[in-house]
C-alpha cells in the first residue's frame, strides 16, 4: 500500500513489547505568529549554524519586496512529509492505529477474533504476517480502516489519538512531535507561507490531528486515499477497501499536483525510507527560488539513529543540493518540553 505501512519489520516490531526508553513531553504548536516573526530568534531550538542561517537567509530573500528572488504570497508554498519530519516514525502511527482497531473491533465483535488477520494480531502471530507479506498487511489496513462513514471513522480517529500511548516512550503521541519542526511551521506562515503536510499515511487519519498537532488545516493535508462511494440513501460517504491514490515516493508530486495545484517552494523530507525524494526533486524545478531539506535521524540517545542500507536519500541529496538536517548537530532539543 506505501512504504510507512508496508514495511514488514516495522508491523512485526509492533506485535512484540517495545523497549522502554525515557518519556518525553510536549507543548502547544500554535505559538503566535506575529511574535514569531518579529523575534529575535525565530528558530530557538535549532543550533546557530549553517542551516539555521541557510533558512532564515532563505525566508528574508524571498520575502522582501523589491528582491531579485522575491516570491509573491501566492506562490509561498511549503510541504512536509509527516512521520520522521514533523514527529517519530519507530513505530509509525498509523501502524498503532491498525493494531487499536484490531482491538476494538474485536471487542464489539469476538467472533473476529478467529478471523484472519485479526487472529493473527491477537495471538501477535508474526509468521502469519512474515508469510503473507504485503497482501497481508494491505489486508489489515483494509480490515480496519474502511467498511464505514467518514463520521464513524473520524470518531474513531478521536477515540484513537486521546487514549494511544507511544511505545517505548509511555507518552501520548502529541509528545513525539519535533519542537524544531513547529517552530519552522510557524516562522514559514509568519512569513506568508502555506504549510502543507504531504504524506504516505493515510489523509483522513492525519487530518484528523494536522490543526491541533501542527496548525495545518484539513484542507492542507495530502495523503494516500481509498475510494470513495456517495450512498444517497444515507447522505453520507463511504469509504471502499480499495486504494485511490498512493501518495509515496513518485506519487508525492502527483498528490501536490492533484491538491494543491502549484509546486512547492520549500519542501522537507526525512532520510529513512526514500519516499520523500520526488518530491524535493519537484519543488526544486519550480520557476522560484527553492528550498529543499531532509531529516537525517543520527541521534540514537534524543531519539534514534537510523539509515537507508544504500544511503540514497542522503546520497541524493548530496547530489542536488538539499540541505540535510542533522538530528544530532542542528537541533538544540527534539522534544518540546511541557
């Protein structure tokens, strides 16, 4: 279905308990705008260095009428890739989602508790899903995030995100969002820029938190979509167990282009997965000056430190130019504190 679900370790990683590591904390996103952009220091959780200058260098040129690289407010577009850019992605949420509605389901029907692939999740049968591969897990995700109204499953989403702890960390998942991110969020809109998330996790379950979470409104968020039925009788819309648009990888740019209708000036991405590199090669082509980053998660004692076995994203972004994020070096603190 897309990487951040089909990745077959990450969904048997879940079936097992998690280690234990130290609790993080969290504040609100929504920090006012004007004080952001009329503060001394916009980026208070980034390390002084070259990126930070890089950044706030970019923001000033393209803002300033009168520039040679001025971008009209119209053409201010940035995107986001969401797990391993805007919070942790070990474990994705979205996984933590399938196996909780494995388990309310269950709860209000126990006869599918001996029903593939529910069986597999309560009996945390791993070889089921080892043997099956993506068929299987395209089967959970099915299972357990289509066969109702978009009331139901936004309600469902709500139930979600106010009880699901994160493991390994026993904090609620509003605590592993990156402070830098936020911050970055909000010097961008200060500035007359459109923050968008564009993501491979499904649209409806990030848009279920993209305005609390990040200040992003539902309307600004892309993602992979199933299909979708009109029932009249009802008045209302269904989803169908059945892909729509995989927005991952190559399929990032057409989402931009689906949704938003203009390529981004400014797009930021995570190494880990390569699923976010056509979309910086595409917010590079714009007529625009343009702004490209990945995260590189190299800080195993704040969060984690992990790479891509052929090291392309950080190879490509060697090759083109984008600014890479170090975890480690560039970010003051991860973790908002309170």
């Amino acid at each position: 279905m897309y990487r951040k679900i089909y990745m077959l370790p990450l969904f048997l990683f879940l079936l097992v308990s998690c280690k234990k590591s130290d609790a993080v904390t969290t504040t609100d996103p929504k920090d006012n705008a004007t004080a952001v952009a009329t503060s001394g220091d916009p980026l208070p959780s980034w390390n002084d260095g070259a990126l930070k200058k890089d950044i706030i260098d970019y923001v000033t040129k393209v803002t300033k009428e009168g520039s040679p690289d001025f971008i009209p407010v119209e053409g201010r577009i940035a995107t986001f890739d969401n797990d391993g850019t805007l919070w942790a992605e070990k474990p994705y949420v979205q996984e933590l989602f399938a196996f909780y509605r494995v388990k309310k389901m269950v709860e209000a029907n126990p006869a599918l508790a001996q029903k593939q692939p529910f069986k597999a999740v309560v009996e945390k049968d791993k070889t089921f899903f080892e043997k099956g591969g993506d068929k299987a897990l395209i089967e959970l995700v099915a299972a357990t995030h289509t066969g109702m109204t978009e009331d139901e499953f936004e309600a469902a989403t709500k139930e979600f995100f106010a009880e699901a702890q994160y493991p390994g960390r026993n904090v609620v998942l509003k605590q592993v969002r990156y402070q830098p991110q936020l911050e970055l969020l909000n010097y961008l809109r200060a500035n007359g820029f459109k923050t968008f998330i564009v993501t491979g996790g499904t649209v409806e379950l990030v848009r279920a938190i993209s305005a609390d979470f990040y200040g992003i409104p539902k309307d600004q968020v892309v993602g992979t979509s199933f299909k979708y039925q009109f029932d009249d009788a009802k008045n209302t819309i269904l989803r169908e167990p059945a892909l729509d648009h995989f927005n991952d990888k190559e399929g990032k740019p057409v989402g931009i282009q689906l949704h938003i209708g203009q390529r981004p000036v400014f797009a930021c991405g995570n190494e880990g997965g390569a699923g976010d590199l056509a979309m910086l090669r595409y917010s590079q082509g714009s007529k625009y000056p343009s702004f490209q980053m990945i995260v590189n998660h190299n800080d195993s004692i704040r969060e984690y430190n992990y790479q891509e076995k052929d090291n392309l994203s950080l190879n490509t972004a060697a090759k083109y130019k984008y600014h890479v994020i170090s975890m480690k070096d560039d970010w003051k603190k991860i973790f908002p504190d309170k």
